[in-house]
C-alpha cells in the first residue's frame, strides 16, 4: 500500500483515538513496520515518554545529543529514562569526522544555524532512523504555523511519521503530568518553556509565546528535522 494511503487510512481509523491508543496501535502495526520515537527530553517530552514506558518500555527511544545541549537536560534525560524504566534509550551524536570537517571549533551555530542544525540533528537522525518505517514526534497543533493542521499519521519521504498528541492542548500536557506526578525539566521553571541547544536558547518572558527563546531575533524557527518532500523543513517553517 502506497504510504500516503497508509497515512490516510489510519487518520480515519484513529479520528476519534486518544493518544495511547493511537500510540499502541501504531507500535504493533505491520504495515508500518518497526518504529521508534524520537525524543528532545524537553520541557513537554515526559508525557509521551510516560504513555511509551506503560505500553513497551523496550520500545527505541531515539535522543539527538547535539554535543551543545544544556547539562540540566543531559541529566534530565538520564533521570526520566531510568525513573519511567526506558529500556531503549539511544543517545545519537554528530559523526566526529564531519563534526572536525565542518565545525571543529563548535561556532557553526553563529555563522550558519541551518548549515549547524543539520550537522548535529539532521544527518545523525536519518542515520539512526534508517532501519525504522515509522517514527513518533510529540508535536501539536496548539504550537502554531503548519502544525495547526498536524495530522495523526502522516507520510513523510519513506516513512510514516505519528503525532499522537497533535490535538493536545498545553493545558491538556499540565494535566497528564500533574495526574501521574512527572518530573519537569529543572530549566522550565527558570523561564524556558521550550528548550533546545544552549547557544541557540533565550528565556522567555510571561506575556511571548512559549517558542520565542528559540534562534531569538531571527526567521529560523525549526532546526530541520522534519522533512517535506525529501527535504528538510527550514528557515520560517514550522514542523
């Protein structure tokens, strides 16, 4: 089956799912083949990382160690993994020779964010989902741009990519994780409601949107690893 139709076929199926149970039946389907989530360990992540632990903790847990990340979430990922039970954890980093070819002194970030995003997040990840035919993303609707109309499933390149939260309202993620008392990120309390790589990571003020502390002052608004068509989605694109 053509994986458009695929996609297609399981949004009507799932139109009236919750989260687990498009969550389970994405992880047991054949048609999808193996799959694996891929996960920041940021400021929302638990959620999806608690409902992955109650359904198959052995699931592949795919994490991006971009070697510039916070140490508060470095920890946070080893403590949230060993608490929810996590038995799959893979910590995935940029390949050494191209880090040494392309960024050796660590400032690519300060000429090129786009040309650094894709050294350290998106060229580790196809590695790392190169045996996988489907992958689960904790994006949602509520978080603006084309996410606005983020589908459950959705085909991307040669994959299926799954939503599961996509109808998610913040409010909805500040309930999940009071009812089972999960651990928050330490950095969200100290004003980053989104967290990703240091140097690319502002605090943000109560009256922005949750996302303004991300590649502050410029167009830049994903850093790639999603893709349409093939290609990663860029510079003034949400995914």
């Amino acid at each position: 089956m053509p994986l458009k139709e695929l996609a297609e076929r399981r949004n009507i199926l799932h139109r009236k799912s919750d989260a687990q149970t498009v969550l389970r039946h994405a992880l047991e389907d054949v048609q999808i083949g193996p799959v694996a989530m891929v996960s920041s360990f940021g400021a929302e992540s638990v959620v999806l990382l608690h409902m992955i632990a109650q359904i198959n903790p052995a699931t592949p847990i795919i994490f991006l160690d971009t070697e510039m990340l916070f140490p508060e979430t470095l920890t946070y990922q080893r403590d949230v993994s060993a608490q929810l039970g996590l038995a799959d954890v893979r910590v995935i980093g940029p390949d050494r020779n191209e880090v040494l070819v392309e960024d050796v002194d660590g400032i690519l970030h300060q000429a090129d964010t786009d040309a650094c995003c894709d050294l350290r997040k998106t060229r580790p990840l196809n590695r790392a989902l190169k045996d996988f035919g489907g992958w689960i993303t904790g994006r949602k609707r509520f978080q603006g741009g084309q996410r606005a109309q983020l589908p459950l499933f959705e085909k991307e390149d040669r994959k299926i990519k799954i939503n599961p939260l996509a109808n998610w309202t913040s409010q909805d993620l500040q309930d999940y994780m009071n009812q089972h008392n999960l651990p928050r990120h330490p950095l969200v309390a100290q004003g980053y409601p989104s967290i990703g790589c240091m140097p690319c990571t502002t605090r943000v003020s109560d009256h922005e949107d949750p996302r303004a502390g991300r590649w502050r002052d410029s167009e830049k608004t994903e850093c790639g690893i999603h893709f349409e068509n093939g290609k990663p989605v860029r510079t003034g694109q949400a995914a």
